[in-house]
C-alpha cells in the first residue's frame, strides 16, 4: 500500500508518516519499482499502535521504547502520565475558573480586565496584606466577581483578611448568600462557622432565610453564630438558642445583647422574660447559671421581667439574690 492510501486510511498524514519514518518509528517494508514507499499490513498496524499509544499523552520516544523494548513495563509510565494529566486538568480547570469570574465581572474594556486579573491575582497572594488591599480595592469600578469573594472568605485563616472579605461581600451584588449556603454543609467546621459568619453580614431577605434554617444546623457553633445574627434583626425565632448560650457562658454577652435587642418589642419581652424564668426553675441549672440568667433579666423591659427579679431578689441563692436586688436598684435608678 502507498502513502497515500496509508495516509488516508489511517488518518495519518503523508508528512507524519515520513517523519516516524525518520525517526525509525516505522519504516516501509519495500519501495515499488518506481521508488514510492510501500507499507505492508505489518506497517500498517504498527502505525496504529503509535496512534494508539501517543492518544494516551505519550512522547514519540516512549512509544518506541514501548514497541521495541521487550523489557519496557508500562506500570511507572502509566502512574506518570495519570500524575501529568491531573496535573493539566487542575491548571486548564483554574484557568476556566478565572476566565469565567473575569466574564461574569463584565468588563468594559481591557483596562478592567487587566485590573480584575490584578485583583484576583492579589486575593490569591500568600501576603495577607495584599489580600487584605485586594479585598477592600474589590468595591470599585472593576469589582471581584462574587464567586471569588466567597471562595477567599471560606478559605481566609487571617481574621483581618476575613474581615474585610465579609466587608466585601456585603457590598457585592446579589448572589452571595446562595454561595455561601454550600459552605454551611461543607466538611470543615472552619468553613462552616465563615460561612455563617458572612452570612451575618448581608443584611438581605436571602441571608435572613439561611440563617433562620440555621437555627436547626447540626453544628452548634453554627447555631450560634446565627441567632446572635438574627437576633439583631428581630428574629423571635433565635431566642431559645440566644437563652442557651447565656446558660452554657458561650458568647454570653452577645447573646444577652441580642436578647435586649429583641425585647425592644414589648411582646417578645415578657416571651423573653419568661422562657428566662423558665430556665431559673429547671433542676438541672446550677448556681452559675441561675446567676447568669438573672443577670441577662436586667435590661428586659416589663412586668414580667420586674416580677421575676422581685422574687430572686428573696432566692434561696444569696448571689442570686444579690445579683437580682443590685439590678432593682439599678432599673428604680433609671
């Protein structure tokens, strides 16, 4: 057979084939009378065995060493080209992801492409400085697209970095708060509790709804994180978690914020004051709580409230008892 119609057959080019042919890849059993080349079957098949083999990634001179050395064992070689092409397939698949961020921040010439490079380039950087001036320089004409702010803040260890990338967000279009959902679920508790701490920080209707469905979160930490959030929204839902933690002392003064907060609303402070009562009466409370929870009574308006501290201020607990005669003194005070 002709090159040609090698050529044509294998999908091979003629140029290909002289060049394997030069490199003693394969070589033609015979030359026809009038000088052409001349590939038997033999060759035939030896020339898709090199395609065969080069559509694994293999260099022309492993495939030699392949066909022609008995000794050659294709193990190592194999566990190589796995460890190049993930090695490929993570840097074509990082630069999808930035070509997709620089598209979706819609930039109106070069100069704000150059920019959102530079940007991105910066909230990568091992320097949490750099981070940190990436972050806050994001507000600006050629903003970071929001799908790189929530994978810097999921990752951010540096608290100032943090920060300012939560900043970031809040002033970011929308779209955040359905990003950061996936963080809540993610493996690492970290990146659960950044996640709920952004979410804090948006103060739309979506980020509100993430944060009342995680009241229920398995995770405690993330729990708290956003009933102190909600809290401060006037969420009455986060109330029984917010009393959880002034009994475990977790964030206690935030928590008892939170909870002055929301008794700024009349009918949420008798609820407040008497789930506080409530919790006084339970058997399994201890000493410390009984005080703590009294002192979260102090600055919950109301009847309710008043009562309760008229009682404890007469409690079988003598620091109890002070703690709750001390605070009517400071409420007559006011």
């Amino acid at each position: 057979m002709l090159i040609g119609e090698v050529a044509r057959q294998s999908g091979v080019s003629a140029r290909m084939l002289r060049h394997y042919e030069s490199l003693g890849l394969v070589e033609p059993t015979g030359r026809t009378g009038a000088g052409y080349r001349e590939y038997s079957s033999e060759d035939i098949r030896r020339i898709f065995h090199i395609e065969s083999l080069r559509s694994l990634g293999l260099s022309l001179r492993e495939v030699r060493r392949a066909l022609d050395d008995p000794g050659f064992t294709p193990a190592r070689l194999v566990d190589d080209l796995i460890r190049q092409t993930r090695e490929r397939i993570a840097t074509e698949t990082e630069l999808l992801t930035r070509l997709r961020r620089i598209g979706a921040a819609q930039p109106a010439d070069w100069a704000d492409v150059l920019q959102i490079v530079a940007l991105l380039q910066a909230l990568g950087s091992e320097h949490a400085g750099r981070r940190q001036r990436a972050a806050l320089s994001s507000a600006g004409e050629a903003a970071l697209p929001v799908e790189a702010l929530v994978e810097a803040v999921l990752s951010e260890a540096d608290p100032n970095v943090a920060g300012a990338l939560r900043w970031a967000l809040a002033q970011s279009a929308d779209g955040a708060p359905a990003l950061l959902a996936a963080g809540l679920d993610a493996p690492d508790a970290e990146v659960r509790k950044r996640a709920v701490q952004s979410l804090a920080e948006i103060p739309d209707g979506a980020a509100t709804a993430l944060l009342r469905d995680a009241l229920a979160h398995p995770d405690l930490v993330v729990r708290r994180y956003a009933a102190i959030a909600l809290g401060a929204r006037g969420v009455a839902e986060a109330i029984p978690t917010l009393i959880d933690m002034v009994v475990e002392e977790t964030n206690e003064a935030d928590a008892a914020d939170a909870l002055t907060g929301l008794a700024d609303e009349p009918a949420l402070a008798d609820q407040i004051a008497t789930r506080l009562v409530e919790r006084l009466t339970e058997a399994s409370v201890g000493s410390p709580e009984r005080r703590r929870l009294t002192q979260a009574l102090a600055d919950i308006p109301g009847r309710t409230a008043a009562t309760a501290l008229a009682e404890l201020s007469h409690d079988e607990d003598r620091a109890v008892a002070l703690t709750a005669t001390y605070i009517l003194t400071l409420r007559d005070g006011r």
